[in-house]
C-alpha cells in the first residue's frame, strides 16, 4: 500500500499540505496514489535524526552494516511482484526491465555487504613508532577511512530502482557508515515509498539507529534545496540532468561549510569508427549502433549521441544503413510526459541548426509518450563551430559527425566536454595510427571502449562511471561499482593512540584479519 | 643568482612592470633583489605551456618521473648554503629549521619518486572478461589511477620548502603525472626563483616536456585568480589562510568546469586535558605546551591554539604554570611585518572580548616583527557564546577553556569548527570515561593524537594533513604523505581493450610486477 506519506526516520509522516501524483505514460494517465511533499520541518527532522544515528551508525562494524544490507535487498525481494507493478506504471518501463533493475539494486546491496564485512575498504595503514629515532622520535601513526557524514542522495528518474531509493548511492553510502537521506525523484515517488518501506523494515529488524534511512517527497526543487543546505548533510550523491546537478553543486560549494556534491549527469557518449572498420563492416555496425541509439527509448546516461567517422564509402554505407535501420525499431515509451516533451524540444532544436541532415527520422503516429528516434548527420567543420550540437539530446537521438582529414577528427574529440564514456571501433590494427586521436579521446572520458557500445554499464569493481565535467562534477570518483564508497568516506589518523582504544581494524593483532600496508608493506599479519 | 624573472616553462621570462621586494624580517629591511610579477601573457603561456606537455609527461613511466623527482632533489641540494641563506633571508627563520625543512622536502620528492617507481599507487583493478555469462556476457574491464592534468600550486608563507615551489604539492601532481604551475609566494619569491631554477635543471636533465613546470611571481591576487580561472589548468593545491584558500575554492566553483581546489587551511587544534592527567602532571603539561605554543614563533598549521579542562586544582595548577613559563620563552621573529602586524592585530581582538582573561603575556621590548607571546583563559560558557574565540590566532596565543562540567566539555568540542588535529591528554584510562568526547572530537579534526602535542606532522604514509572545513576544503584527502598524490588523479576504465594497447600496470603479464586487484583478489600474479 502506498500512504503518499514521508519516512523521516523510522516513522511516516505528512505534515505538508502540498500533494502531488505520479503519472502512467503507457497509459497516459495520472497514477491514483496521493504524494504528500516534506514539509520544511520534516526536512528538518530528518537531517537532524540522521545526525544523531550517525553518532552510532558510523561506528558499526562491518558486519553489522552489511548484516542491514543484506536485509534492505531481502525486503525489497519480499515486496514481490507489487513493487515491479508500481515501478512499470510510474515509468512506463517494461516488467523484464524492472525485474533486471530490481536485480541489478540488490545485486549491488549485497556487493557492498560483502565489501564492508570483508574490510580492507578502510585501506589500513599503520606507521609504527620510532622512538630512539634521530633527531626526532618518531610517533605511532594508523590512518583508515571512516565515514563522512550523513548523505543526501537524489535519484534519477531513469533508474527507479538502481540509481534511486536504495540504489547505489544509497548503499554506498550506508556501506560507508553513513545515514542517508533521500529526496525522492517526483516521477516514481510511490515506487521510492515501497523501496524506502523495505529499507526500514531492514533498519528495525536489524537494531539500526532511527535516522539511518529517511525518505522526503518533493515535486519542486525546495525540499532539496533545503537539504543540500542543512548544516548536519554532509555530501551529496546525484543522478540526473547536467541544470540539476550543477544548481546542487553550486548550492553546497556556497554554504559556510561547502560540502562535496557527487553528480553523475548528462553524456553525449563519442564513438569513434575508424577508416578500416567502416571499410569492412558498415552494414552491421550500422545495425549495432541503431540498436543502442534506441536501447530503452535512448534514456541510458551512456547511450551514443555521437558518431564520428571519415569520410569515406564505408561512412556513406554506414549512415545509408543506420538511415534504414533505425526506421525499422518500433518506437518505445519515455519515462514521462515531461520527458517526452523535453526529447521533443531538443530534437527539434537540433534539428533546426544550420547544416544539420537527417538522414532518417520515425514518422508514422506513435501513442501518447512514445518517442520516435532520430538520427541525422553533419560536417566536422559544422559541429565544430556550433556548441549546441555537443549538447545531448536525451533519447533515441544520434548525430553522425563526417570529418575530412585525421586532423579534424583529432580536433573535434580533444573539443568534446567532458563524457561518461568514448567508443572506439578499429579493425586491422588501425588504431596505431590514431594515437593522438585515442590520447584526446581519453582526456575526455571516464571509460573507454573497443569495438563495443557504451550502453551497458557493468557493476564491478573495475568500472569507472563518471568522467571530467560535465559528465560527473568530479573525475575522481565512481558513481557505479564498490570503490563508489570512496565518495562517502575520509581518512583518518590516530596518532600515539592506545592500542585498546583503537578501532579493529587498526589494532596491533589485526583481529579483522584484513590487509594492511605496514611500514610500507602490505599485509595481513599482527603487529 | 637571482633574476626576478617567472619561469614560463624552461624560459626566464619578465614581460610585466610590475616589481616587488622581499623583506628580511630579522633586520627588518627590503632585500636587495627585484622581483618581476608575472604579466597576463605568462600566465596564459605557462598553462597552455602546461597542457601541451600534460599530454606526454602523462603518460611517462614511474620510473621515468622518478628520475625527475630523484633529479629535482639532487639539484635542490646542489644549490648548497646560497639556498638556505635566501630562505633566512625571506622568512627570518633561522638555519636550523632550514637545514630541516629541506630535508623534509627532499625526502618528500624521493618518497615520491619511490612511491610511483613502485607503482601500486594506480590503485590497478582488473574485471576479466565472461563471454558465457547468461542473460549478458561480461567485458573485459580494467581500471588505474590517471592524472587529472595541469596543476596549480599556491606556496605557504610558513613553509617556503615543504609546502611551497617544490613542496608537498608539487611533489605529490609531479608524480601523479600532472605538469605544475607554481604561483610563488610573495614573500619568499627569492626562495622560490632558486628552488624552480633546480626544478628547471632538473626537467631539462631528464628530458622532460618544456612546461612540466612553470613559476610566476605575484604580490597581489590576479595572478593567481587567472591561473585559478584558465580553462587549461584542472586542480589547484593551496597552503594558507581560510580567506585565501576560501576565496581560491569560490573561483574554482564558479567555472564553467568547475575544478577541484585542494586547501589545506586554518585550525586551532584543540586539545582536551583530562582530569586525572591534570591532577598528576599539570605543570609537565604547561611546560610542555608552552613549548608547543611558541614552537617555531607558533606558526605551524597544528599550532595549540585551544586547551580545554574541566576546572580543578589541577587545572588551576596547570594555567599557573603555563603563565609561569610561556613567558620565559625568548621571542622569535615572525616570517614578514605583515604577519607579524596580523599577530598584533587579531591577538588585540580576541584579548578584547568579553570574559576574556589574559594569564600571561610577555612585556619586554622586542626587536620589530617578534612577536610576544600571550595565553589566555576563558569559561566554557563565554567561549560557547563567542565564535571570534574559535578563530586562529597566527602566532605565539592560546587560549585555555574552563568548563563546568563534561557535558560542556562535550558541548565544546561539538561546536567546534572542523580542525587538523585534536589531542586528548589522558591518564589512568580515564578516556573510557570520556568516549562521547572523543568521538565528538574525532567527528571535527582529520588526525587525533594521544598524550602529545599536535605540531609536529610525520611524513609517512599513515599520515592525515587536512580535516572538516574549514581545516581543508575536502576532508577526503591529505596534504602529507604519499597518499596525497590521490588528489590529482581520477580513475579511468578500459572496456574490452587491447592487451598490447594497455598500459603496462593493466597488461596481462604484469611486468611492473605490481600488486592488482584481480577478479577481486590482492595480487602480484599475471592472468
């Protein structure tokens, strides 16, 4: 049942007289469930119970804290069919998606329990004391990594589940030790409320503080507002559009205690096909790349707005390809009329620019919602002289870019924004010779592909989502993947600390039995 | 010799009109060079300067910018007693503090050196690929630490080695593979000419790019906001006042890509004396942190700047003592006239507060620019009331706190502004009784030492420089030790990549030898 209500903490609360509802764009109806915004002191409220539960919460042990993990992907599981039937009717998603995305989020909360019992996330390091040293003796240092403070996590209205409620941000930040707050996304706030149902029922039955898990609802932007300011919010995890992130970014880089804001935000994805490969493989590139351009209606973050190729009969058969393949894709259903409209709006004004063709656009009438894609084409000289075609069109659009010379190509990726990923597809060893093409390429993404699409993101520790700005507003970290946690924790050092009084992961007998850089070595054993 | 020309790359440059001196505080007069501040021009050819040999210097071996570490260490100390006298000269510190501060900075330059020659420091994390795998097969993902590109470095007043031309920072984006623009501090520019004429030799004997590094000189502020501001720099590392490091942060945030500002900045380091501790040994506390206090004319960044006690004879014994022996203490001069009027003016301020009491201050005539040395004591709930109290006094000034009762003591330490260090002096395992203190003290420092004194920072890798704002503008990282090089490094991913094309720390045979996470094990072995 979904009450509309907000949790704040352990409790459910409606204090506000604003409501709202969520909308079905299969059906093209509003849902039937209330929303009831956060009242500006529920906001309150819930900062300051996270504040105090972080007292306790972040001296957890590991155990504990993906004893509750665990118990949040239990829960979720235990909401059964319900939940996927809420998330299809507030997105429009298919059931097979909501189940890979359910499968996806509790995949990653069990990924993180097992990360936080195992223990060497804190990266233990201890310098032992020299006392006899010269000139001077030298103290006891052990430095780990603790939590940072409580978190406000905004999810992303095209991952209700993964990037959402109690998604990854979300467990990586309670991995970390630290509370979370989450500002429900407005488009599937009765789906957030079911998730954030699951999350407390975890909370009780695992003895976790009150506070550890709120959930707000909000339609406007004043409830995150109001938490990215909140003197006891300590970092802030975003998914969602490049307007969104950047106007949190600003908002906690002004507070008196500016705080970090993780946004991962939008990506026009650059995928490079060179000379050989159009040569050889045109046609079924064309039909790959027709079929990631319009992967979930093209609202993947990683999804291919770009293509930038050489001129060439290979290029001529490509975008003669793409232009009869993509036609072919039934069009799908976006996530919101909003998103609908927004994809409307972009395309058409990327379709006015000058120079721009299309070379093939879905023309037949589509039901209310549903998106036709797009994908048309362009000189290199045109893109690189108009700012407006590098900026992502969200959904199933694309833009083949046609470059004269290696040196323009060259030109046009080192001019790209900051990417979530680049693509290169090579065939025949050709990519020793566009070294200074792949060199630029990485400058500006985050991750790097051969002969593949972008779309797809895989959770493991080796993946890097996120990428110089705008893609994410800091390369430094992932928003995907257990080194996540990294976002949410810093380190700390005691020095000439009792040995009784240290943690457990920095006592002398290495009780955890994780490994540890000592003196300068890493290892496993006691002290 | 000392041209007072900038460094743009390998070239001595001097297109402005704008000069300056440097003053010897000790004799209290101008020295004899003329320093060039650096032209809008130079500013804009250091960076893209910068950004051309980031493109290489990126991409070098560990072993070959170890080389050019090694090299610049070996120069620095080729540059013999004309070094240390230019230091005495622009800072009044005496050759003592010289010797071992350039100790300090070259042992900083040849950890590095070894830390990146080792190469674990790229963090290489290794995903192999599960063509097989059902519903999806899985690619190959392989990620490591990459540079962030060209740096900015803001010197310390307080620090013209460690923490200036070729300190820390340099140290730390050097080896992380990033080209570094140093804006030189004013008041040692001298210092900093010869310091970046050994780093000049030192590129130019290793072949380095023309560019890895560049100096300019400034007295005011736009040299170092249009370096903040220049589309081609990517990070920017500052040592010094909140103001500053506040106002550098501000500019860095207001880009149009916004970039990371690494500030390590005021604290006034509290430290907790416990009961029992000042009961037994409250004149060796005094005498101890009177010392402390004064050490290095009390311009350490961890300078004691708070001392909190709960009110008893021991106490009482304690603040007795400490009048008693601070001004004993001969007076040292202060780095330049403008710190030493800044000390003048801010400890006037605070001794002008309400219920402020001063306990002791030294009286005698002192040459111009020493600074004298006062403490002071306040109760707990006058210093509750009076945020100025909180503030940093630069200088030889601290002030002891009297509380009523623990819970004011925690409430103390809870409203504190976050701080480097925190210190708890503790006897007889009286600290278990104080575990709400200590964690509310752990909550707002990056370092907590035990039964110590706070100034004095361990080079090592287990060390935590840096705290809660305002101490740094990002508690996620430290200004001292290895691990600082994680400030100037993102990760990136490799998708399905070439083994040949890979860089050697992802190569499948390993031939760095370094340890990997493979799969999600530690280890050295090949796959």
């Amino acid at each position: 049942m979904i009450t509309g209500k907000n949790y704040i903490g352990n409790t459910l609360s409606a204090n506000g007289n604003k409501t709202f509802k969520t909308f079905n764009p299969l059906l093209n109806i509003e849902n039937e469930w209330e929303i009831t915004e956060a009242a500006h002191d529920e906001v309150d409220s819930a900062a300051k119970l996270a504040s105090e539960a972080y007292k306790t919460y972040s001296q957890f042990s590991g155990s504990r804290k993906a004893e509750f993990l665990r118990a949040i992907a239990d829960e979720i599981e235990a909401l059964g069919d319900d939940l996927l039937e809420v998330y299809t009717f507030e997105s429009g998603l298919p059931k097979g998606r909501a189940t890979g995305e359910r499968g996806r989020t509790l995949g990653q909360l069990r990924a993180f329990a097992n990360h936080v019992e195992q223990g060497n996330w804190v990266e233990a390091s201890i310098d032992t004391a020299q006392p006899e040293r010269q000139p001077m003796p030298k103290a006891d240092l052990r430095k780990m990594n603790i939590a940072l403070g409580p978190v406000a996590v905004f999810g992303a209205s095209n991952f209700p589940f993964a990037f959402s409620t109690a998604g990854g941000d979300t467990a990586a930040a309670l991995a970390a030790g630290c509370p979370v707050i989450v500002k429900s996304h407005p488009m599937h706030a009765g789906t957030g409320e079911m998730v954030s149902s699951a999350v407390i029922k975890a909370a009780e039955k695992t003895n976790m503080p009150n506070g550890v898990f709120s959930n707000l609802n909000s339609s406007g932007i004043e409830v995150g507002q109001a938490l990215v300011q909140h003197t006891n919010v300590k970092a802030v995890g975003f998914t969602g559009s490049i307007r969104g992130g950047r106007a949190l970014f600003d908002l906690a880089a002004q507070r008196d205690e500016p705080i970090p804001v993780l946004a991962e935000m939008g990506s026009i994805n650059p995928v490079v096909i060179l000379p050989n490969a159009l040569n050889n493989r045109a046609e079924d590139l064309a039909k790959t790349y027709a079929g990631s351009i319009t992967l979930g209606t093209g609202q993947f973050c990683t999804n291919p707005g770009l293509i930038v190729g050489l001129k060439s009969d290979g290029l001529n058969t490509f975008v003669t390809t793409l232009a009869e393949e993509i036609v072919k894709i039934e069009p799908s259903c976006m996530l919101h009329p909003n998103i609908a409209g927004a994809y409307e709006t972009n395309k058409a004004n990327a379709m006015s620019q000058n120079g721009l063709e299309v070379l093939a656009k879905y023309e037949s009438d589509v039901k209310p919602n549903y998106a036709r894609q797009v994908v048309t084409t362009v000189e290199g000289d045109t893109f690189l002289n108009n700012p407006t075609l590098h900026h992502e069109v969200f959904g199933p659009f694309s833009l083949v870019v046609q470059c004269d010379s290696d040196t323009q190509l060259e030109e046009i990726v080192s001019n790209l924004e900051g990417q979530l990923t680049g693509t290169v597809i090579s065939d025949d060893n050709e990519i020793s010779q566009y070294t200074n093409v792949v060199n630029a390429l990485q400058n500006r993404v985050g991750r790097i592909i051969f002969n593949g699409v972008p779309t797809g993101v895989e959770v493991c520790p080796s993946m890097l989502h996120g990428g110089p700005y705008p893609a994410s507003t800091d390369s430094r970290f992932t928003a995907v993947g257990v080194d996540s946690i990294k976002r949410f924790v810093r380190p700390f050092s005691f020095q000439d600390w009792p040995n009784e009084l240290l943690p457990n992961e920095l006592k002398n007998d290495n009780p955890l039995n994780i490994i540890r850089n000592v003196n300068g070595k890493l290892t496993s054993q006691k002290i």
